[in-house]
C-alpha cells in the first residue's frame, strides 16, 4: 500500500514538473528556460527536477515525447462500418487538430514548431521514432475501400490530400496567426470533409 502511495505521488510529481515545463518553454523558449525557472513554476526544488529528469535537454525529450504519443493515440481509429465516412474522417481530422485545439497545446505546437525549424535534423530524429504519419489511415482507406466506399489509384497519395487539407487549411494558420479560432475550423472541416469525398468517395 506504502509502494502504491509512492508511486502515485512520484506520478503526480513528474506531471506537475512536466506542466511547469511546459508553460516555461512556451512563455521563454528553449535556450532561455532554465532548470531554476522551471522548479520555481512547478513549486518544487530544482533537485527534484533534476531527479526526475536529469537535465533541461531530457525533461524537454519527455515533453515532445508525451505529445506526439498523445496525437498518435487519437489517431488510432480503426474503420467501422455501421459509422457515416464523414463521422471517421472528423474523427481524423480531430486528431490532427488536438495539435492546435487548446491555447495551451497551440503555444506548445508552437514552441515545438520553432525548435524543429531550427534543428531539422533533431526534428526528423524525433518523428522517426512513431510510426508513418499516414499509416493509420492508409488502413482505414484501404477497409472503405473494400467496402466499395472509397475510390483511390493511390492510397498514399489519397491520405496526404487529406492531411494536406487539414494541415493546409487548418493547422498551419492556427500556428502563424491568431485569427483561427473553433469557430473557424469547424465550418471549414464540413468543407474539407465534402470537398475529399467529392473526389474520393464512392458514388
């Protein structure tokens, strides 16, 4: 019981960390974040900091980790037949959207963006490590396929212009400018969702 409590404090320690983190990062940026500035906004000393994490350039690690795997998650949607084609491809476009949808995670994506801008070999280390962006929905893509619903020459090509309408239209404004709101996106998904399967879908 003794071991159980521990874990559950050691747990809720390393998060409490991980968002005092995070909130420097974004407010600072990489190189002017310091261990100190970050125990200061968790409320804790800089050698539990470093006891949980070692040092600035893993707790960031971490960080990025944590996200990217949070994005993947969502974008683990199998095909389901008795769901409308529009309902599983929000469900996509959400997930790619999780980036952006808060301001918390939008000052994150941001943060991240400029870092990956700046090292792009860091940047394709990092995306290396989860599976192809597309992979996930290529297998969805290839199901309504074979339920006749969706019609593609090419599945790789077919799943980048849906993320490139997405991307393109949603979550690159959102990362440069401050005009894209959930007002915004969600009239402008109905679009995209109609303008892919105008091409795409069965009819």
């Amino acid at each position: 019981m003794m071991q159980q409590h521990k874990k559950r404090d050691k747990s809720k320690k390393r998060a409490t960390i991980l968002d005092g983190a995070i909130d420097v990062f974004i407010r600072m940026g990489y190189e002017l974040a310091s261990m100190d500035k970050i125990a200061e906004t968790a409320g804790v000393s800089k050698r539990t900091v470093y006891n949980h994490f070692g040092s600035k350039e893993n707790l960031f690690q971490v960080i990025v980790d944590d996200f990217l795997a949070q994005r993947q998650e969502l974008k683990t949607i199998a095909y389901d037949p008795e769901k409308s084609m529009e309902e599983q491809l929000l469900a996509f476009a959400y997930a790619e959207i999780f980036l952006i949808n808060t301001p918390r995670r939008l000052g994150l994506s941001r943060f991240l963006t400029m870092t990956f801008l700046k090292d792009i070999d860091y940047a394709r280390e990092t995306v290396a490590k989860y599976p192809p962006s597309y992979g996930m929905f290529i297998e969805w893509l290839k199901e309504a396929e074979n339920d006749g619903l969706i019609r593609s020459e090419n599945l790789l090509v077919t799943a980048r212009v849906f993320y490139s309408l997405v991307e393109g239209a949603i979550t690159w404004p959102a990362l440069f400018t401050d005009d894209v709101t959930q007002l915004h996106f969600e009239p402008m998904l109905d679009e995209i969702i109609a303008t892919f399967m105008a091409r795409y879908g069965s009819k």
